[in-house]
C-alpha cells in the first residue's frame, strides 16, 4: 500500500499507529513514508516531553515497559531548606539532588548552606569552604527522615498543535484495520478513543484540569 499521508510508494516505513511512549505495538506495514514518519516522530517527541509527569502519576508504560521518571519538589521535615528536589522513580524510590543556597545578608557578608547527598559532595563543599577561610558550621544528617514529594503539571498539551496533529494521525491509521498488526495496550488506548461523551466536553474539562501527585517514603 502506498503511504497514507501523501500517496507515495517509494521510501515506505512501518507505520506504528499509537506512539511508542503510550507503549502502542500496533503497526501497519510500510504504511508511511520516512519523511511523513519522520515529521511524526518530531510531533510525538513534543507531547511525550509535555506528558512524562502523567504518565508517571498513570504509572504508563512505553513499548519497552518502562514507565518515566519524575522531577519531584522535596520537602524534609527538619530540614531548613527550600529548594530541594529530586527524582521519582516508578516504585516509589526517590533520588534527592544536592543543592547548595547563598544568600546575601544586609551587612553585605554571604552565607552558604547546603544540603548533601553523599559524604563526597560534603566534603568537597567544606574543602571549598576552608579554601574561601570562612567559618563552617556542620549539621549532624539524621539517619531517619521523611521525604514529602510533588510536582504539578497542567495539561496544557491537550490543545497543542502536535496533539492534534497525532490524534488525526491514529484517526487515519485506524481506517485500516485489515493492515493492523501487533498487541500490547493499544487495545484500551483505542477504547479510550471512543468515550461515551463528546469530544468537546472532554476538551474543555482537560484545559481547565491540573493535577499534583504527592507521596512521603
């Protein structure tokens, strides 16, 4: 068959009809051209980048199984530092950033502080410290915290031009049926294509929605 999206015969690719970062494994063979695939891919890469905290509150995998970390905003009780943050991972794990804070008191003098990981990064900031001649005070680490954890994100992606782009590309895909190959979950993503209110009403709802995932490990 030729490509779907210009009709050329020539250069033709495997077409996958659901984005691999939403795990789709449905293909249709030598469905497009690799410049259409191509411009597709770039459109794909767009809503992949907008979508990776939902897909990790979804808990979503791509077509390899992998569900996407999150950047986290980290709070620790006791812990007098604002800043802090880290990343998710899938099972729960979070991996705090080092962050280092100076701040300019009103008599002109700079205070440091910082929050460490690994007893490298600490003392590297200390051997610094004594370079520099200034006082150092050390705080003992707790063995025990808790990590409070959030991000926001809105879902402003629903109403850009690759969403829209991608959707009446798996629209167009999907008058083929006869050429579709593969599994996975592109089964219940199709479903989620056919709900049973408008399309309009969806719309707007997502444009107004935001959403903030919070955990303590």
């Amino acid at each position: 068959m030729p490509c779907m999206f210009c009709g050329t015969d020539t250069d033709l690719t495997i077409e996958h009809v659901f984005p691999a970062f939403m795990g789709g494994e449905l293909e249709v063979p030598v469905g497009s051209c690799s410049r259409h695939n191509g411009e597709i891919a770039v459109w794909e890469g767009k809503i992949k980048k907008d979508t990776a905290l939902l897909l990790h509150l979804l808990q979503v995998e791509n077509r390899y199984g992998i569900v996407p970390n999150a950047k986290v905003d980290v709070a620790i009780p006791g812990v007098q530092m604002s800043g802090l943050q880290g990343i998710r991972e899938p099972s729960g794990t979070i991996k705090l950033f080092d962050k280092v804070r100076e701040i300019t008191r009103e008599d002109g003098t700079k205070l440091r502080s910082g929050f460490f990981v690994s007893n490298k990064s600490a003392e590297k900031f200390l051997a610094k410290a004594k370079e520099r001649g200034e006082k150092i005070a050390e705080r003992p680490a707790e063995e025990d915290i808790t990590i409070d954890s959030s991000f926001l994100f809105t879902m402003a992606f629903c109403e850009t031009p690759q969403t829209r782009r991608v959707v009446a590309k798996i629209a167009s895909d999907m008058h083929n049926p006869p050429s579709l190959t593969g599994s996975g979950t592109s089964a219940s993503i199709l479903r989620c294509l056919h709900p049973p209110c408008h399309i309009s009403a969806i719309k707007r709802s997502w444009a107004r929605s935001a959403a903030r995932y919070t955990s303590t490990a």
